[in-house]
C-alpha cells in the first residue's frame, strides 16, 4: 500500500506488472481485505491496482494465490514450518514478571488441517528450535486464512500458562 501510494503521490502510474505484484502483495498481507489490520488505504489502493493490473475479480485472484500459498506449504518439512515466518519479542517486566525471549511461529494457509495432521512432527521441532535459539516460550499459529480462525499449538507448560492467560479459550492436549 506504502510502495503504491508512493508511486501515485509522485504522480506516477506503476506498470501493470508491477501493479500486479503490489495488489498481490496487499492480498496477501491483509488476508483479501479480511485482516484485523486493513485499512482503508488498502481498500482504496486495491480498487486502484486492480484497475491499472486489469484485474476484473479481486476473489479469484486472492483465491488462487492462497490456494498456491496453501500447496507449498504442504510440502515444506516441519522444521521450514517452523521457522519460516518467525518474530522474536525480548521481554524485561520488572518487579517478578517475565524476563526472557518469546519466539512466535505463524503458518497462514487455506486449509489448516494439512497443517494441523503433522502435529506430530511439529511438536518435536518446536522443542528442538525453542532449546537452540534460547527462547523462554515458542509458539506455533495455524491460521485458516478462509476461516478467519487460528489453532495455537504449544510445547509445554510455560506455553500453555501464557496462552491461557492472554488468550482463554480451549486447550486441548
């Protein structure tokens, strides 16, 4: 949206590929327009691309690209799963809270139970990547980028506490 919006405020029009590439990359970030973090700069810039990149159904492309985000994940090994889309957050709260890093996995697909039949050999690999990065806590989101709902999956009890304290919900073993 930052990258479109530049072009246009320069009064520049970007080539069809490139608006192409710029409404794929806006799909995808946002979820097709669904995320807790679109805004209405997304909104505006995607009708605007979809005009210059001559895309006439906005869902069918977001459709095919999740679907081939979804395939490709099926095939990456529990350790790639793992550690593909990963962010560490340093934590430091004073007075008896917690002091240490938090690792957080994320896999977006359109069909999580591709994901979620492997738990068996991601439970292990986040165990493995937890102890050889020196987090304190790893946590590993299936999100159903369709279903707009996520499974949380986690390898121990230091996890499950957090969890249970941030979020609620059911934990199921």
């Amino acid at each position: 949206t930052i990258i479109a919006h530049t072009f246009l405020t320069h009064k520049r029009r970007p080539p069809k590929a490139i608006a192409g590439m710029l409404l794929c990359a806006i799909l995808s970030d946002t979820l097709n327009l669904l995320g807790p973090t679109t805004t209405e700069w997304d909104r505006l810039i995607v009708a605007v691309l979809a005009d210059i990149a001559q895309v006439n159904d906005i869902q069918l492309l977001a459709s095919r690209q999740f679907k081939a985000k979804s395939r490709d994940l099926a095939s990456l090994s529990a350790h790639g799963l793992v550690n593909g889309d990963q962010k560490r957050f340093s934590f430091d709260i004073p007075n008896g809270g917690f002091h240490g890093e938090v690792g957080f996995a994320v896999v977006e697909t359109t069909d999580d139970a591709v994901i979620l039949n492997r738990i068996e050999e991601l439970l292990p690999e986040l165990v493995i990547c937890k102890k050889e990065r020196g987090y304190s806590c790893l946590f590993l989101a299936i999100v159903n980028i369709v279903k707009l709902h996520s499974k949380l999956l986690l390898c121990g009890p230091t996890e499950q506490c957090l969890a249970e304290q941030a979020f609620g919900g059911e934990i199921t073993r």
